[in-house]
C-alpha cells in the first residue's frame, strides 16, 4: 500500500525536516516508498515530508525511462548558476493547480547517497528544478512561495474550491 500524500495545508509540510544521520535499512525503506509514491502520481520528485515522514529525504526521478531516481539524504545546494530557467510546477501536496516557477537553469548538490557516501553532483535543467523544488520541501517551503502574495493567495484559494468540489 501506497503512503498517503499529506493534503495542504497539514503543518508538517511548514516545518523544516531533521537531519539523517545515517543511511540504514529504516531510511532505505523510506526512500522506496517515495519512489513508488512519485511513480504512482506520476511526478519528477518527492521529498519525505509531503508524505509526512519529517526527515531530510527526497528522490528525483528526471529520466525519460525512469527507474534512475537518485535517492537523497540532507541535500543541499552548494552553487547555482546565474542563469534561470521557468517551469511549471505543481505538488500532489495541493492537487489541480500549477504556477510557472524561476529558478536557477543548474545546480551542484551535496548529499548522503544511497551507500551512505556523500556525493557531489551536478543537475540541469528540469533535474535541477525537481531538486530544488524537493529541497524547498525539506525546507518547509511549497513552490507557490515563489509566488507574489497575490499569486499565492489566488492559487491556493483556486484548490481549495477544486478540493471543496469533491
């Protein structure tokens, strides 16, 4: 089965996720379940919290034929290019809506891997905005923060009579 999504505006999603402090057969099982739960939306990415687990996890699955997702620990970006990039983003989080988003085109990340070393790499592109959209979600940040109060206030007034409508 499936962890269910936490629906906006659960305060878990406002707070900022703790640190991991080791890769074990706990945080593995985790980081499985958020890939079955990004596959199943289907999405780019998933950080733990959206799923209500309060820990500095997230996947990223950018490829065109997927099972490639990169998998994680208390990420964190190290450089971003000057350069920016606009895409639509979305969250499962809140459902129905979107906003086109500016953020840096690349990225360089560092973070505990899946073998528990930590890694340094590189993501462009639509990989560099899941990332970034992930680690803002770590966070306790949504992408729609991004947006101008008024923006903001309209997106999320627009789910809310999506979600009232069910």
């Amino acid at each position: 089965m499936l962890r269910p999504i936490l629906p906006w505006p659960d305060p878990t999603l406002r707070k900022p996720a703790g640190d991991v402090v080791a890769i074990t057969d706990e945080v593995r099982a985790i980081w499985a379940d958020m890939v079955a739960v990004m596959e199943a939306m289907p999405g780019y990415g998933l950080a733990a919290v959206q799923i209500g687990v309060p820990l500095q996890l997230a996947v990223v699955d950018c490829s065109e034929t997927r099972g490639q997702a990169v998998r994680m620990a208390n990420p964190e970006v190290l450089h971003a290019s000057v350069q920016f990039r606009e895409h639509e983003e979305a969250s499962p989080n809140l459902p129905g809506v979107s906003a086109v988003i500016r953020r840096p085109r690349a990225v360089t990340v560092r973070f505990l891997n899946a073998e528990g070393l930590v890694e340094e790499r590189d993501f462009v592109g639509l990989w560099a905005t899941s990332v970034q959209h992930q680690i803002d979600h770590l966070a306790g940040k949504m992408y729609f923060d991004h947006l101008s109060p008024l923006k903001r206030r309209m997106l999320v007034a627009k789910a809310d009579k999506l979600r009232r409508k069910k």
